[in-house]
C-alpha cells in the first residue's frame, strides 16, 4: 500500500492530529479491540468548519498512517483525496456525537468481544471493580436500533450520550469521547478493562458489589489519581511503546 505523505500538503496542527489518531488506530489494534475494518475512531480538526478524520474504509487498524486517513466534512463529502470509501454506520454514529458536543475532539467506538457480551447484559456495568466506578460516573445507554445508518436514530443516540464521557451501545458495543485523542483512548482504555473483569468476575462465583457512597465524587478522585494529568500522563507512555514495534502510523 504506498499513500503519498500528506505531511507538507496540511497544516502542522493537522498534521499532528493525523499522527495522534493513527497512533490511536494502532493502539486500539495492539490491544485487541478492532473488529477487522468495521470500526472507527474519528477526531475533529481544529477550526470553524467542522472537518473530521476518519479511517479508510476497508484498511486494517494496524495498516492506518497519518497520510491514509480521510479528511470529511460534516455530510460525509470526501474533502482530501483518498481511494478508500468512508463506512456509512460509522460517519451516522460519529458525525452526531460530534454535532452537539463542541467538547469531544475525538470519538472512539468499538465492538470488542468483552464490551459487546456486557452491552448484552441488563443490569449493563456492574460496580464491581475500580475501573467500572470510573465509568460509572459518566454513562450512558443506547438501545440497539439496528446497524446505523438511518438519520433518525442520531436524534435519540445524541439524548442518551448526554453530557457523559461514555455510551454503552446496547448489544453493539462501546463508544467513548474525549478533549482529544489520548483522552478518549485513555476513556476506552478503562471501559474496556471494567467489561474484561466483569466478564471474568461473573464466571468465577457471587459477586460483591461497591458500596454506592464510594460511586460519588469519582471524577475528583480520577483526577487526583492520574496526578491531575489524566491522559496526558500516559499517553507519552504509550507512544514510547507503540514505537518499539512500529513507527509507520506517522507516514
């Protein structure tokens, strides 16, 4: 696959926002929560007129580079010239999250096995873990509409998001946002480890459940947690590792 570098042809804060979101692609691929090609992650490049990154569809998340993502704007034109198609369901899903909340720079949504087998399950997350009293504080639920490409599921997808960093997709998936890419990585991150150990816990006997007075006040207790940083913290950290095995995302 040769796709010409863009690099000299978009600004250096696009740029750098190609980079961070391909490093997302790859990240999310090292981690095991891709889905072959039927997924996404989209991220808003900075400015007045509401132009997205998205992937190519039809590219593997560990074949996506900063050059191959495509550029679109908010009625999924094609504004940068790419030979790969942009999925229908993921721009329906993507291009209304991005509409109504100015604050999520980025959008991630998956269909891992562990997130799809507990947006299966009624009770939804459990607070039985650290990482589900983080998602707990800020989620959501959608209920499965089918596969979504019709415009006006994007009405009730947008209500049930709300003002919350993360959507449980029911029997489809997870969904998170973010003030930028690290952020809803770091999102995704935590909710895909709560429905992991969640899974596991429910196979393994009786289940003690976290005290509610402990579910308030997390928000403060994250913060303080990741040493005020959030995403910041750890985001160097993993592009240190994501670039001991490959740095091709950046081309």
């Amino acid at each position: 696959m040769n796709i010409p570098s863009l690099q000299n042809e978009v600004s250096p804060e696009e740029w750098q926002l190609r980079v961070d979101l391909a490093a997302a692609y790859r990240l999310v691929a090292m981690y095991g929560w891709s889905d072959l090609v039927f997924t996404h992650i989209s991220a808003r490049i900075p400015g007045p007129e509401h132009h997205f990154l998205i992937n190519p569809y039809g590219l593997m998340f560990d074949e996506i580079t900063a050059s191959s993502l495509v550029k679109v704007d908010q009625n999924c034109n094609k504004l940068s010239h790419s030979p790969f198609p942009v999925n229908p369901a993921g721009f329906t899903i993507h291009s209304c999250v991005h509409q109504v909340r100015e604050d999520a720079a980025c959008i991630i949504h998956t269909h891992s096995r562990a997130g799809v087998a507990v947006s299966a399950q009624k009770a939804g997350v459990l607070p039985i873990s650290q990482q589900s009293t983080f998602v707990l504080a800020s989620l959501g639920y959608h209920d499965y509409e089918g596969v979504a490409l019709r415009e006006e599921e994007q009405p009730r997808l947008q209500a049930d998001l709300g003002s919350n960093q993360f959507l449980m997709l029911r029997n489809h998936g997870l969904l998170t946002t973010g003030k930028s890419v690290a952020d809803a990585f770091l999102a995704m991150y935590i909710f895909e480890s709560a429905c992991k150990i969640q899974i596991d816990a429910q196979a393994g006997g009786e289940l003690v459940m976290i005290h509610p007075q402990i579910l308030q006040g997390l928000a403060a207790v994250m913060k303080q947690a990741t040493a005020g940083m959030g995403a910041e913290l750890v985001w160097p950290a993993l592009i240190r590792q994501l670039n001991k095995t490959d740095t091709s995302y950046q081309l």
